[in-house]
C-alpha cells in the first residue's frame, strides 16, 4: 500500500472487495431497477451506463430533493454526494458565475436560499430558464450575478459545514474508488526522490544555481548532457534573486524536494541569447526551460511566490477604473479573482476548476504586469491580422494537481509558459508521438483524454514510458522559469503546487511555413478566432474558418513581401520533393518492359 492512500470518507471500495451479490445489487430501495437496467448480455453488471443512468436522474432533481433522497439510504447517501449531482444542481442555478463555499453541497443549498430568498420550496426560476451552461454566455451576467447582493437568510450561522460520514454498510463500486484514488494520487507519482546533496555555497543559493556555477567551464557532450540532466530538476529557484525572494516570504518551493524522471530531462539556460535561443531551440524545435527573465517582471514580485495574492494584492494586478470584481473565464464558469482564490484553496475536487483566460488584458493591466521575452518577442506573425487575431495569450491558475491534459497547441504556433508561483511537472513528446490514453481525432479538432491528470498518470504512465521513453521528456518548472513550447509537440502540465502563470502563443520565422501549411490543410482545426463570441454561429465560424488561410497570407503579405516570397519558394520545393518521392515508388510491374523494374 502507498504511503499517500488514505480510505474513501464515504466508504467506498473496488467491486472486487465484496463478499456477497447484495453487497452491489439492492442497495437503492425501489431504485435498485437501475443495476438490472444496465445489465449486459451475460447478467454481468456494468458500471458505466449505471453511473450514467443514475446520473441523469440525479439531474432533475433540485437541490432540496437531492438532500432527501440522500437521506433515504446509504447507497443513495454515497450516490448523491460522491457524484456531481450537487455542482450539477448548482450550475443549473448559476450558469454564468461560481461563488464556492466549503463542498459542492453547501455552495449548491447557499445558491438555492439565495435564488429563493429563503423559500426552499419555491420552484427557482433560474433553472427552468438556464438549465445548460453555455460557452457563449457573456460575461456581462457574470459581472451581475457576482454583484447581487445575498439575501439577508443567507449568513454563515444559518449553515452547518457538511461533514462527510463513512456509511457502516461499505458501498461497492470501481468508479468512485478510481475517482478517489485520483483525488488523493500526489501529482509527483512516478517521480523519484532525489537526496538532497550538502552544499558549500551559501544557502541563498539555489542547489541548482551553484550546480550551474561549478559547471560554467565545462566543455559540451557527456559531462554537459549530465549537467542538464540534474539542473532540469531543481529543489528551489533557479537563480539567486528568486532564493533571495522565496527566504523574504517563506516560500514553501525553496524547501520543496528534488525529483528524477526516467524520461529525457529539458535543457535550462540562463543569460541565453536570442540568436543562441533561435539557432539551438526554436530552429530545431526542442523545448527549453529559460531561468533568468520572468523573475524581473512586476507581476512576479507582486505575487512574492504566493497563490493567495492573486486575491490580496488584487488592487496592484487589476486595471485602473475596473472592478476587482471582474469575473475572469475558469473553465465552464466564471469567478473573479478572490472567489477564485477560495475555491482553489478549499475544493477536493478529483478534477479542479482550472484559471483559463485569454481575455485577462481586459481585467488585468498586462501591459505593466509583465513584458513579452526577447527571444518570442521578435516575431509574432499573427499580429499582422491586428485585432483579428486569434486568441494567443492567457492567464493560467489552477490548486495541486489542475493543469491542462495532453494537447498540441492550436493553429501549429510556438508557445512560452512563464511560471509565476508554485512548481509545474511538465511532460513533452513530439510531433507524431501520440501518448498512450490520448486519442486525437482524424482532423486533430478534438482530443479524448481521461477525465483527470491524475487519472491518466495513474493508468497510462507506465506504458507511455515504456513506449516514448526514448523521445520523451519530463522536468518540473520553478517559479520565474519559462517553458518553450515548439509547434505541433504533446504536451502535459500538473501542478504539484497551487501555481499561476502567463503563456502565450506566437508564429515566428521557423515555424510559419508550418503554420500556413496547417492553415490551408487543416482548416476545420483552426480556432481561437471567437468562436465561442456571443455573436457567433456555426456558419459563421466556418465561413472564417474556410477563409482564415488567405486572410493570413494576405496580412503577412503586405507586411512582409520579401519573407513571404522565401516561405512560398520553400513550400514550392517541399511539394517537388514530395512529388519526387511519390514518383520514385518501387513500381512492381512495367507492362512495357515485360518485367520487374526498380525504380528509387
């Protein structure tokens, strides 16, 4: 048994722990046709279309209902509670807008009192109109429904925090045992605990910082691909002024512990330049971990490496003239930064609400919180559409073990990740390394993915090193670091710490032939181009679509003729060649010649 696993606080275990068919079956009262309901051809009984059949039921219930029927049973009391019934019903009051408190119960029965204005009877009109969350729901609502005050009923007093109890009857099923298993896995699975190596130097200095020091004269080859391999997993900072900043504040990453990978490890480099940075990373298109720059950036020192001060030192990060209210996009809802902050640090959710913005500018004064690299600043090519560029920079954050499930990421661009707070585990394969449990679609406009990050290093770990091992990599990014990202990688990011970063994508000179090649061939993958707008209709994103790759061409020409006509001469010859090997197949039977001819 692992040190971490801890029992499940409803009494939950695998199937294949029960002693007797009752132990599954009967165990709903009159519901209990649910198990016969999903039973398969050979009277086995499968979980799957169960859960799913329970949950669809759950779904009509309103809140007062869900807390009843929970009260009727055990194994309703598990179901209801271990489910998503209770944020179900809460998204049904609220689409638009999250206010978290303490459990998905609790947040659902405070937004139920506060729809009803204490009347708990009284059907909530809410969810006859907004029954669905909607992408394209504005954030104007968010704004209103974050504003409206709570009715006077609604006082912390009136609520008793909900206590989960262990039913004495155990309840049976493999599902909600993953699930919980994937809420307790620490997001390090895997990695290996390095021992911490006594140093002389001073303490300020980070392990990796004085590794880097000792071995500034060292020749490349073996002893460098050694040194890189050690510095891609750092126990703190990587330079002295972010130790310097992390003793001020007590941040917990300058005590966190080092870990090893059996993938490949990310280069990292300081005091790099941006000819060195083109020629070595973005050229080739290999990652890079960039240690010195973002932790000179405003936005860096504001935060002094806690998560919590996206919430309190709100008033320095947000614009002048706009609310500290302003909601900010977090997947399916919207919160503003201080309600955001305390679902992060209260939720035990098996797959946390992730901070994903691409609108942040318009709340955050980005402009003064941070400045966009050198080494990605030079070419940003899709600024040549101005305002109707596709989307390209967000603001991330997310508690221990969100993060973003494997992806490459959209329009074939480069991207850079800037790590703010907290330690980020990164895995990277390229192109045409499709991990193990990642199922892309044929025109790569969707990617199936296991519902949690810790599900799919729980389930698909093993056999993605034993299949990728050899072009894998894996690192963990500190706080200041900057992740490169090179076009058309895999990539996957756990937080192993509540972490806020920035990221951006950008088409430079390597990779725009890429780009237009990808926009001509791929068009119904396109997107950041407001599809999700309120405006927006299916015809009209693809009306955009069909016509987005001309449009490009077209900008880029204008402002950068002479470029353009080296990426069309170059896309000429790539179609030669391909044209030329496709001629020079084995052709297995000349009929002219009346025999095998090769031909190469």
């Amino acid at each position: 048994m692992q040190t971490w696993y801890r029992p499940h606080p409803y009494g939950i275990y695998p199937r294949g722990n029960a002693v007797k068919r009752s132990d599954i079956f009967d165990r709903l009262g009159t519901f209990s046709i649910f198990t016969a309901a999903t039973t398969d051809d050979d009277k086995e009984h499968t979980e799957q279309p169960y859960l799913e059949l329970v949950q669809c039921f759950l779904a009509f219930l309103e809140v007062p209902d869900l807390c009843r029927l929970s009260r009727s049973c055990t194994g309703w009391y598990v179901l209801v509670h271990c489910t998503d019934a209770f944020k179900a019903a809460y998204t049904a009051l609220s689409p638009s807008y999250l206010r978290f408190r303490g459990s998905w119960k609790e947040t659902a029965v405070r937004g139920y009192v506060a729809v009803h204005g204490g009347t708990p009877n009284a059907v909530p009109a809410a969810s006859i109109t907004n029954s669905t969350p909607s992408k394209k729901r504005s954030k104007v609502e968010s704004k209103r429904m974050r504003a409206t005050p709570a009715p006077a009923g609604e006082t912390s007093a009136a609520f008793a925090r909900h206590t989960p109890v262990c039913v004495r009857r155990r309840f049976f099923c493999d599902q909600l045992f993953q699930a919980w298993m994937c809420t307790i896995l620490p997001p390090y699975y895997h990695l290996h605990p390095v021992a911490e190596e006594p140093q002389e130097a001073s303490p300020s200095l980070s392990s990796s910082a004085v590794r880097t020091e000792k071995s500034a004269g060292q020749n490349a080859g073996s002893k460098s691909r050694k040194r890189q391999q050690v510095a891609a997993w750092p126990a703190a900072a990587s330079t002295s002024s972010t130790a310097e900043l992390a003793d001020s504040v007590d941040a917990p990453q300058s005590r966190s512990p080092r870990y090893m990978s059996k993938f490949r490890p990310v280069e990292r480099c300081s005091r790099i330049s941006v000819d060195e940075f083109h020629d070595r990373f973005e050229k080739p298109n290999v990652p890079v971990v960039i240690t010195d720059v973002a932790t000179e950036w405003p936005l860096f020192k504001i935060l002094q490496g806690r998560f919590t001060n996206l919430a309190d030192k709100k008033d320095s990060l947000v614009r002048s003239g706009c609310p500290v209210t302003s909601p900010l996009r977090c997947e399916h809802t919207n919160m503003d930064l201080e309600d955001y902050v305390h679902y992060a640090t209260e939720q035990n959710d098996e797959r946390p609400i992730y901070m994903f913005d691409a609108e942040f500018g318009s709340v955050l004064d980005a402009e003064k919180l941070y400045t966009v690299p050198p080494y990605f600043a030079r070419d940003d090519f899709f600024s040549a559409l101005g305002d109707r560029r596709p989307k390209f920079r967000w603001i991330v954050a997310g508690p221990q073990r969100s993060g973003s499930s494997f992806h490459v990421d959209p329009n074939y661009t480069n991207a850079w990740n800037a790590n703010m707070t907290g330690r980020k585990r990164w895995l990277l394969f390229p192109p045409g390394a499709t991990p193990p449990g990642v199922v892309p679609s044929a025109d790569m406009a969707e990617v199936a993915t296991p519902v949690s990050l810790t599900e799919w290093l729980l389930n698909y770990y093993d056999a993605c090193l034993q299949e990728l091992q050899h072009c894998g990599y894996e690192c963990i990014c500190e706080p200041g670091d900057i992740m490169f990202v090179p076009c058309g990688w895999w990539h996957f990011i756990i937080n192993l710490e509540d972490s806020i970063a920035i990221t951006q994508n950008y088409v430079s000179r390597c990779n725009l032939p890429k780009v237009i090649k990808f926009l001509r061939a791929m068009k119904g993958s396109i997107s950041g181009i407001d599809e999700d707008a309120d405006a927006a209709t299916e015809e009209s994103t693809e009306r955009r679509q069909r016509g987005f790759a001309k449009e490009f061409e077209a900008a880029m020409k204008a402002a950068h003729p002479a470029l353009m006509q080296d990426v069309a001469r170059q896309l000429e010859e790539e179609h030669q060649a391909r044209e030329k090997r496709r001629l020079g197949r084995l052709t297995l039977l000349d009929p002219s010649s009346g025999g095998f001819t090769f031909s190469f």
